[in-house]
C-alpha cells in the first residue's frame, strides 16, 4: 500500500487516470489572424484629398463647351498626325502649344481659330480624309475644259464636306483608279518625280505592239529630255497583242500616253488597275469608297 502511494507521488500521475503520462512539451497556439490595419479617420482623408489635388493639377477647369470649341486632343487628332491617345502625350509632355502658350491640361478646350502648334508645326483642325474612285470615261480633273466633260469632283460630291483634290491628272478617256484627299502633304508626295509607288495600267492600242518595241519600252527610254523608267511591261494573257500591261512610278498618265507614241501607237484606252497598292476590288466603275486606317498607314509608308 505504501509502495503503492510511493510510486504515485514519484509518477506525478493522478490517481485513478488512465492516460499515459509524458514529458514531450505542448505545441504553441497557433496565432490568431490579423486584418488589415484601419486606417484612422483624419488619415484616410488627408491621402484622399491629396490624391484629388494631384487628379486635378491635369484637368481643365470644368466649364460649358461652347459651340465652336473643340478638345485640343480632338483636334490635333483631326489634323492627321496622330491618335487622341498620343496627342495625350505630347500635351502632357509640354509640346503642344495654344496660340504660343503651353498647354498641359487634359481635357483643354480651343476654338477652331486658334493656333495650335504641335511639336514645332502648325497644325488645321480639319480631319483628313482619303477616297479612292475607279473613274468612268468623259470625266476629267482638269478645270478649264469647258463645259463639255464634266469634272470628276462630281463622281464624289457628298462624300465629305472637306476640300479634297485629285491625287495627279486623268484626261476625259482615262479611266480607273483615282485618290482625292485633302491632305496637302499626300499630295505633295505622290506628285513629286521622286516618288516610289508604284502604279499599274491597261493600255489599249490601236494595233499589235511588236516585240522588240516592247523589249525597248522595258530597257525604259528618254521622252523630251527626261528618263522614264519601266519596272514592267508584259501582254496581257488571253488577250490581243494590242492589250499592253505597263508598271511604273509616275503618276502622270501623259507619260503612259507617250511612251508609246514614242514607237509611233495611238492609245485608244488607259485603265489605271493599281495605285500604290491600291486595287479596283469590289470597286465598280463610277463609285467610289474611303480607305481603311490600314490603307492610309500604308500609303504613308511608301
């Protein structure tokens, strides 16, 4: 019985317990969660009205938009030289001035008598625009022909009440692809004699033209002191001799005319097929269509 009483004290255990004892130590609780710390009041109002202050130091002060006021990013877009999105940038970056000031507000309203120079340039608010026609016969770019052949300006009145212009000249019996626009700059570019697009034409002429005329035309030939170079001249497939294929950069038709009265052929037709990459496709005779965004990057880049 002492024994008994001896051992219990020694064991440290409880009488009548049944659970082995031991010595291995307890696990530490585990930590409770913890949330984000709150933000006290006054601190959390002061950040916000910081923040606020910041957000306005870029914006126009909010007034009416009168009736001939435009967002500044709206009108260098308009221009053509770059996006809304861009023109953010250069505003913001100081670059873009309203009648000789700096302006860097977002949202920044001008009239459009204003001068705005952007990056060095002055810029027009009209937006450019670009429209290609496939032109019918007896109408002609020139504007002092009389009242006998009609204009080509009519084929695309109604289209925009921009002032466009034709991209070079077309007489009353050349047909096919024209480009009007009124970006002064694409006019310029594609007139130049050192431009680089190239322009396809179908010539129709009065008889067969012979081989070795063709291989000439090919070699490219001089025409009243200047050299005319050919990048291609095949027949036609399928059809006759007289059905001549002519690739070259000149936008003057005249010089298509002549390189073939050169060798002593009337042209009875001139069929403009391509222009600069541009194509007759689902484009019938006599209408006209725009250019996607795609089509003016491309012809930019030429």
């Amino acid at each position: 019985m002492n024994n008994k009483e001896g051992n219990n004290k020694r064991g440290g255990s409880r009488p009548n317990s049944s659970r082995p004892s031991s010595n291995k130590p307890k696990p530490p609780m585990a930590k409770r969660a913890q949330g984000p710390k709150k933000v006290k009041p006054a601190v959390k109002a002061a950040e916000e009205e910081k923040a606020e202050k910041i957000k306005k130091q870029n914006q126009a002060p909010k007034r009416q938009k009168a009736a001939d006021e435009i967002r500044l990013n709206k009108y260098i877009s308009n221009s053509g030289v770059c996006s809304r999105r861009d023109a953010d940038i250069y505003i913001q970056s100081g670059n873009v001035k309203v009648n000789g000031i700096p302006v860097t507000e977002m949202g920044y309203l001008v009239k459009l008598n204003d001068v705005i120079n952007f990056d060095g340039v002055v810029l027009t608010p009209e937006k450019k625009e670009y429209i290609l026609l496939n032109k019918p016969k007896n109408f002609t770019t020139a504007l002092d022909e009389g009242q006998e052949f009609r204009n080509v300006l009519e084929l695309v009145r109604g289209s925009t009440t921009s002032k466009i212009a034709p991209i070079g000249r077309m007489d009353k019996n050349t047909t096919g692809l024209l480009l009007f626009t009124n970006d002064t700059d694409m006019i310029r570019k594609f007139t130049l004699p050192s431009q680089k697009s190239s322009k396809i034409y179908q010539v129709s002429l009065d008889k067969n033209l012979k081989f070795e005329d063709l291989e000439k035309i090919s070699k490219g030939l001089v025409l009243e002191g200047h050299r005319v170079f050919v990048e291609e001249v095949s027949y036609i497939e399928k059809e006759a001799k007289s059905e001549v294929g002519l690739k070259l950069r000149s936008s003057n038709v005249k010089v298509v005319r002549a390189i073939f009265e050169h060798f002593d052929y009337d042209v009875l037709r001139i069929d403009r097929v391509s222009f600069a990459g541009l194509t007759k496709k689902n484009l019938p005779r006599g209408n006209w269509r725009f250019l996607t965004d795609q089509e003016v990057i491309n012809l930019k880049n030429v």
